[in-house]
C-alpha cells in the first residue's frame, strides 16, 4: 500500500470533507480523489461514500474497519523510518562480584554514563565468582569478572589486573607505621573478606592462625560501614583501598609479615560460542577498559602492563 494514499485517507476521516482534506494537504481534489480510488481498488473495498447535496462523506462499513487498520500501518511505516535513521545501539550485560562492580570499575561505568556519545546500554549484575561461571554458559549475561578460575568446558578465563595487598586501619589508629606484621594487630577487630582461595590459605597460616575471624563480610558497603570504628582493621587490593580512600579518612600500611599475601587476580571470562549480537557490545567495552586499568595503575594489566 501506498502511504500517501493511507494518510489522504485519514485526513478525509478527520475532516469528512474532500474539498478539506486538499487544502489541509496542500493537493488538488482531483489528486484527492485519484488517491482514494487507489486505494479502494488495491483494498477491492468502498471506503466512503457520497450523498448527493452533502458536502460531507461518510464511511461505509469496511471504512471504518479499515482505521485502526491504516493507523497502524502509518505508525509501523515511521518506525522503520527511525530504525533506518537511527545510530546502532549495543547492549551488554556484564556480571561481576560485589567488590570488583564497586571498587575495579565503578569509575568505568561512571565514564562510560558521562561520555557525550551514548555508547551503549548496559545491564549490570552482581554474584559470586562461581555463580557468574553458570550464568555465562547458560548466555544469561555476555561478560564477566571473577576472582576464581574454574575449569569450565565452553568458558575461556583470562588473567586483566593482578593487585598487591594492602593492610587498612581508620586514619586515627595509634599504631601508624608504614610497614606493619600482622602479629602487631589485634586479631579482634579485623574485618575479613575471602578475596580467592589463595588469600584464605595465607590468611589461615599468617593471621587467623586457625582460629575462625570475628566478622567477615562479603560486599564493599558493609566494609566501608565497619571501617567507621577506628579499632577496625582490613587486608585489601590496591582498587579497594584506593576506593576506601575516597570515601573515608584510612592509613595505609603495607605488610610486614615474611610471606606476603598473594596478588589478587582479577579474570575476564568470555563464552566460547558467544551471541552474535553482543559481539561488539564486547570488544567496545575491552577497548575502553584495557587503557582505564592502565590509568588507574593498580598492577599488571592484560598482558599490556606490569608493576
């Protein structure tokens, strides 16, 4: 169907009047007609009818079933128009655990919302690391950040950020030295976090000694929240701490202890056979994480930097 013969159409229904409908669109009445009568022998139905004596139409029947028809059609016709006209849209959804979302790219997402260009839609979950491993074989999200790496049949696992550890008191702690053993803490007040398995091994040997820690939390915001209390203390990556600093007043120690607590190792995880359709959505994303991860300095990134 022709769209200039549907809209003269539903100009006649609003108006009711054919001399009306050429003026409002700028045609001659003939055109008016010419239209009309296309239309009706496309359809093989009467739309309209004319009285003698009145100036206005009416509609037969099949006219009025044919509104909501051509109403239709014109809208469906002009959002092909904007989907023709429009910029691509990508749309991502990443999976993260609670403190790489809120310490390692909370800035990224930040840059990415504040750019000038609308660069894509993004769709942000946060899980456990052997929870986000499910989730990606079974395509419910496109990409994902873990601290685990687990043997996987359609998931490939690469290494992004390898993070030194950090030991966290309030800024008013008396005990203020720049290197600090564990032994010199009271144990009481630590707060744990179990960033990977490697960490809860050396955490066991170094500090908790067998003993089970008095608090441990999963998520920044509960660590932030503690961290109010001066007596408070936390091992962390470089990203958290750097966080922590923005947010509170925190002294910063590194570790004395012999045998230093294993790097955290931060891995991408990608699907082998991924979407077709969320392919670019993926690389536009790497290509502005890999350089922000290079500012930021916080250790070995990619196979790109190393510290």
């Amino acid at each position: 169907m022709n769209l200039a013969d549907i809209e003269t159409f539903l100009m006649i229904v609003k108006t009711k009047n054919i001399t009306k409908t050429a003026d409002n669109l700028f045609l001659s009445q003939p055109t008016v007609s010419h239209r009309l009568k296309l239309l009706e022998e496309e359809l093989q139905v009467k739309l309209i009818t004319r009285k003698k004596g009145y100036k206005q139409i009416e509609l037969t029947t099949q006219g009025e079933e044919f509104i909501p028809i051509a109403e239709r059609w014109v809208s469906i016709w002009r959002q092909m128009q904007l989907l023709k006209n429009s910029h691509e849209k990508l749309y991502l959804t990443i999976g993260c655990t609670d403190t790489l979302n809120s310490a390692i790219l909370f800035d990224l997402y930040s840059e990415m919302l504040g750019a000038k260009e609308h660069i894509m839609n993004l769709h942000i979950k946060t899980h456990y690391s052997y929870e986000l491993y499910g989730l990606l074989e079974n395509h419910e999200i496109d990409l994902g950040f873990v601290y685990h790496h687990l043997q996987f049949k359609n998931i490939i696992a690469r290494p992004v950020l390898r993070e030194k550890m950090f030991l966290v008191q309030a800024a008013t702690t008396e005990l203020k030295k720049p290197v600090i053993h564990t032994d010199e803490l009271n144990r009481e007040w630590e707060i744990f976090i179990s960033w990977e398995a490697n960490y809860q091994i050396w955490h066991d040997q170094w500090v908790s000694k067998g003993e089970r820690p008095r608090i441990e939390v999963d998520t920044f915001e509960l660590l932030l929240h503690l961290m109010s209390d001066e007596r408070m203390w936390v091992i962390a990556p470089i990203s958290v701490v750097d966080r922590l600093k923005t947010l509170r007043q925190v002294y910063v120690s590194e570790i004395a202890n012999p045998v230093q607590p294993p790097e955290r190792i931060t891995y991408e995880i990608k699907h082998k056979y991924p979407n077709e359709a969320t392919l670019k959505a993926v690389q536009t994303f790497e290509e502005r994480m890999v350089p922000y991860l290079c500012r930021k300095d916080w250790g070995y990134v990619g196979g790109m930097k190393k510290v």
